[in-house]
C-alpha cells in the first residue's frame, strides 16, 4: 500500500505531465537550437538559410575585437572563480564543521546575492565603488564578480563536505596530525571534487555574466557578453549568431562537467 501511495503521489504518473514536460523543453531550447543552425548559414540572411558553412566561426575566430572581448571575460572568470571558491570553502568549512551562531542568519547572508535580482547587486556596486572612489574597471569587476559567484561556489562545496565521513579526521587527530596536516592530506583531498564543480560553476556564472559587468566594465574592461550587446545593436548578423552558439557550447559543457564531477562518491 505505501508502494502505490507513492507511485499515486509521484507528479511524473499525473496525466499529460510528459506533454507539457516536453513542450516546456521545446518552448526554452528550440530558438537556441534554430540560432546554432543560422550560425552555419552560408549567406548574411537571419531569416533563409543559404548553405552550411564555417564562413561566420572563421570571422569570429579572426575578430581582434571579440578575441580581446573574450580574453578579459575568461582572465576574469579564472580570478572571480577562484576567489569566490578560497572564500566559499572557509565558509562551508566554518558552516559545516564548527558551531556557528545563528546559523540560519549566516546561510542567509551568504546565499543573499542568489535571492537578490542582479540589477539590485550592480546597481549597489556601482554606487558603492563610485562612493568609495575606486573607479570602473577590471578590478571592480573582479570584487563584484567574485562577491555574486560566492553562493554558486558555496552549495556544492557545502554539500560535498557535509557528505564526508568527519571520522577520518577524527581519527587523524587522535593519531596527533596537526589541523593544517589534517586538512591538507585528509580534507582537501576528499573535497577536492566539490571544489573542483563548486569552481566551475561559479566560472561559468562570471563568464556569462552581462548586467554587472555591463554597469561595472570600463574602458579596455570589456567582456564578451557586453561585447555581444553592442554587436546586437547594429543588427543581428549570423557572426552574432556565432559568438552565442560558442558561449551556449561552452556554458554547456562547464555545467555538464561540474555536475557530473559533484555526483562522485567519496
């Protein structure tokens, strides 16, 4: 009886469940899909497909502009990404392992910048850094990246370690290992797939990034999202259709990897 109860309350026996599913999918990743396609048009049209070919990606890959673009996007999402993970692992750590008062409080001020709309956190920066006189640029984009990709980099860390058996290190130290010993032979080492997916998250979220780092870029600061909005503007063009289809792939591929990387066991 409790068997069916559970079938019988399980949303995926609900009747057209499975339609609606697929139809939800179709409706988000069809125009994905039908950009990638026109990202091969072998012809400037946006509207007839004229060929396939490779004549768009070799335009973007020769692009001086989008390369430079593509550059500051990636440098920044490296120094974001890992700043952001140092950061969330002292924090999962304290969380996790330590008795922190008011714990609740703590949790919510560190998953804030997830609960609070993106254009609130980069106006906030943006009149913060313009009060305290530090100008526009690639250092404050690194503070306000690496300050929003903490709680991306945070869950998986924080679940990985929750996850971990704490009698190894117990039992380290009652063979006298030294807490950095312990941490560095027994921790580090059992958490290191949690940081490796808590990082590539929080690097895909810094590279894909456009309304902070469109109200924080400053001259030669530029990142390719932003870089992609001022393509847009003159018009949409299949070398557009190109850039997106190389950022969809890799946002992609980041994703997949660190999710499959967070399902290892320890």
């Amino acid at each position: 009886m409790a068997l069916l109860d559970t079938r019988a309350r399980d949303i995926r026996n609900l009747p057209g469940v499975g339609v609606t599913a697929a139809l939800a999918v179709a409706f988000l990743y069809a125009p994905i899909l039908f950009l990638m396609l026109y990202s091969f048009n072998g012809g400037r049209s946006i509207s007839r497909l004229d060929g396939l070919s490779l004549r768009w990606y070799r335009a973007v890959f020769a692009n001086e502009e989008i390369g430079g673009a593509a550059l500051n996007s990636v440098l920044l999402a490296v120094i974001a990404a890992s700043l952001a993970t140092v950061m969330a692992t002292a924090a999962a750590l304290a969380m996790v392992r330590m008795r922190v008062r008011r714990k609740a409080a703590a949790y919510a001020v560190l998953n804030f910048p997830l609960m609070v709309p993106e254009i609130v956190t980069a106006i906030a920066s943006l009149i913060f850094f313009s009060a305290v006189g530090l100008g526009l640029g690639f250092g404050s984009l690194v503070i306000a990246h690496t300050t929003f990709c903490i709680p991306f980099a945070y869950l998986p860390i924080a679940a990985r370690l929750t996850s971990m058996d704490a009698g190894l290190e117990v039992a380290a130290a009652d063979l006298y290992a030294r807490p950095l010993r312990r941490f560095a032979l027994i921790t580090l080492p059992l958490l290191a797939p949690g940081l490796l997916s808590g990082w590539l998250l929080a690097f895909i979220v810094s590279l894909d990034d456009f309304i902070i780092s469109s109200m924080l870029a400053g001259p030669g600061s530029t990142t390719l999202p932003v870089h992609l909005y001022s393509m847009l503007r003159l018009g949409i063009t299949p070398e557009v259709n190109a850039v997106s289809s190389l950022m969809v792939l890799a946002s992609a591929l980041v994703v997949i990897l660190s999710g499959l990387i967070s399902r290892r066991k320890t």
